[in-house]
C-alpha cells in the first residue's frame, strides 16, 4: 500500500492524571566492547536521514524453526545508525529483548525459549524463562514459571515468551499460556467433553511470592468473543482462544492494558480485582467502532503522548485486510467513546504475524515482526528516515 496518513477529529478526550511515574527513561549505556569489532549480516540499512540519536535493541529469529527444535537466540544492541554495539548469543531462542530503568540503574530483560518446556497439542507456542541483565548484559537472574497454587501446573510449565514487565529488581509481572481442560465454555458454542484451551494467566512476582494472578479462563465471556482458535467442538486440538501478546503498566492508575490477538481486541484488567474494566475492538467492544477503526490480529498496545493515546501495531489478515498499519485512539474511557482516531499505513511489506511501534517525536519506531523490517518513518510526511531490511524476524524492536 501507499504511504497514507488519515486524522478523524472527534469531541475531547477525557483522561485521568496521576502521579505514577514509569521505570522506563533515558539513560546512556556504556559496553566494554571494542565496537569497531562488532559486525551483524542480518539487516541490510538504507538511510534518507539522519535517524534521532537512540538505541536499537532487537532479537533476530529464524521464525521457521518450531519451538520443539533446540536453537540457539541473538541479542543485538545498534545504535541509531545500525552500527552494532553488542551483541550476546543465548542458549535458546530469545524474545522481547527491552531496556529498563531500576533506582537509577539500567537493567535489561528477554526471554529463552526452552524445547523441552511443555508446548500445548496442536499450537505452535514458544515457552521458557526470563532474564534480567546488567547494563553489560550480564545475568542478574533468570526467572522461571512460579505457580500460584501448588498441583495445577505441569512440573515443565514455563513462561511465555509474549511479553515480560520488569517493575524493579524484585518486582516484575509474567505472562504464562497455561494448557488446561475446561467445563465452563458456554453450551451454545457445543463444546466436546473433554475439550482442552490455552488460556493466559498473569501473575505478579514480589519479593520471591506471587501476590497476584489473573487466570482468563475464569471469565467466560471471552470464549463467545474469540474470532480465531475458537473449534471447541474439536477436542484433538487445544484452542489458543485468546492469544494475549502484550502487557503494559497504565501508569494513570497502575492497571494493566493487554492485547488479545485472537479477540481482535485490547482490554484493562484491574490489578486488584482482576476485572476487565473495558475493551476496545472485536464483537463486543465497549466503544463502538467505524470499519476503519477496527483493528485485526494487533499486537503491543500501548500508551503515548503523556498516557493520552493508545498505540497499537495492527497486523491486518491476508484476506481481509492484506497490510499492516499504526493506529491512535484517543478514548473517553466515562462515555465509552472514541474521540479522535487516525492510522498510519506501513510503506512496507505485510506482517502476517508479531509486529511492534514505538512513537518517538515525528517517527513511528516500527519492528516488522515476521515481515523481518526495522523502521524508523516520519509519520507527518511518510519519509523513510530509515529502513533496516532483514533476513531474519524479531518479535519486537525497540528504540531508547
């Protein structure tokens, strides 16, 4: 598609003020390295300007090897102009690398896949375990699944590798997709007998104790609403019903926004009570929404421009909608309305799957996921700033 910017003006927006203040900032690294040493041959780098001073930091993959098949990952720091900074191999598979400010310290977490971890019958899944590193990359400690309640989980359940929120050095948020046999899908959907789901479960990790869970499973409602993944007839299979791919802080009132892909939808769950507060998008969102703006397989939901706007990588489907695109919503989250909304097409080829936006100034900072593209592109005029063409996909990129 060509490049197309569109702006839809609505009544104010109403938003809540607080006082919480992210652990995400600006800092300056510094890695013992000799850079000039330092190569990478994934990305192939086109440039029309000079790209804003920052650091890039991605996981590249080889999206065709199953999460079943030992592989080894890549860690890899560049600075805005893709010369590489460091760079670390992991012992398995790594996601999510991302950057975290901690009582003034840079800390640095991802996540491994691990083979042998328990991957559900018939869902192509990723499962293992956290890392939180130095500002060097060196190990801190490496967080595996921590069940909430004893004798419900398998002994090889592991973390997913979706998404990781680090709060500080003993305060952090995990996501797990547990495979787990259910009896409360309504009797209209004609679930079979012994039908099994992969359903998220979130739970908050301080000081060594989980001191909170969230276990979709409990919430039927999401069953009637899944778009994809949703044969509960079909017992051979678990069906991933939700797919939830990404977390994120509010930091107005410390709730946590989430995206579900196979909902086509992005929600608040309270982080007290576990109550979905509202949701945005799918066949039953709480703000209604025109056919532009309606999202498709999104990913990375999060809040911008002083927590005012929700941003959202938006996938699009082969069939429906065959190109990928940045949207903005301001919402009334009191009358339950959109008040402006505006999207961004991505100059780019499709991204069937994964996908990631950062705004920063003037650009869209855009991780093409499976696309195997880095982008960093004036969303005012459309100019490619600069465009990182890869081999390879990463699940997410981000820029600080």
């Amino acid at each position: 598609m060509g490049k197309r910017i569109h702006l839809l003006v609505l009544p104010a927006l109403v938003f809540v003020v607080s006082s919480f203040v992210s652990c995400k900032k600006s800092t300056k690294e510094t890695f013992p390295v000799n850079t000039d040493t330092l190569t990478q041959n994934i990305y192939t780098i086109d440039s029309t300007a000079s790209p804003s001073r920052g650091t890039i930091l991605c996981t590249p993959y080889d999206s065709l090897i199953p999460s079943t098949q030992a592989s080894t990952g890549l860690l890899l720091i560049m600075d805005q102009s893709g010369k590489v900074l460091h760079k670390v191999v992991t012992p398995g598979t790594a996601f999510c690398l991302n950057r975290w400010i901690v009582n003034g310290s840079i800390r640095y977490t991802y996540l491994v896949n691990v083979p042998t971890d328990l991957h559900p019958m018939g869902v192509g899944e990723t499962a293992g375990y956290a890392v939180v590193a130095d500002s060097n990359l060196n190990t801190l400690q490496t967080i595996n699944f921590q069940p909430y309640a004893a004798g419900i989980f398998a002994a090889n359940q592991g973390l997913d590798i979706h998404d990781f929120i680090l709060i500080n050095d003993s305060d952090y948020i995990t996501l797990t997709y547990w495979w787990k046999y259910v009896t409360n899908i309504p009797v209209r959907l004609n679930p079979a007998a012994n039908i099994s789901v992969v359903t998220p479960v979130i739970e908050e990790i301080k000081n060594g104790n989980v001191v909170w869970h969230w276990d979709a499973s409990n919430d039927t409602t999401f069953y009637g609403s899944s778009i994809t993944d949703n044969y509960f007839w079909d017992s051979a299979v678990a069906q991933d019903y939700l797919h939830m791919n990404s977390m994120f802080i509010d930091p107005t009132d410390n709730n946590i926004i989430c995206s579900m892909r196979h909902q086509d939808q992005v929600m608040k769950i309270n982080r007290q009570t576990g109550v979905v507060m509202w949701r945005l998008g799918g066949v039953n969102s709480d703000f209604p929404l025109t056919s532009d703006e309606q999202f498709i397989y999104q990913h990375h939901a999060t809040l911008v421009d002083s927590n005012q706007t929700l941003l959202l990588f938006d996938d699009g489907d082969a069939l429906l909608r065959p190109y990928s695109r940045i949207c903005e919503f301001h919402l009334d989250y009191t009358n339950k309305v959109v008040t402006s909304f505006k999207y961004f097409d991505i100059p780019e080829p499709f991204t069937d799957f994964t996908g990631s936006v950062q705004k920063i100034g003037d650009d869209y900072f855009i991780g093409g996921g499976t696309a195997a593209y880095l982008l960093d592109v004036n969303y005012n005029t459309g100019q490619k700033v600069i465009e990182f063409k890869g081999t390879m996909a990463s699940y997410r990129a981000y820029k600080y």
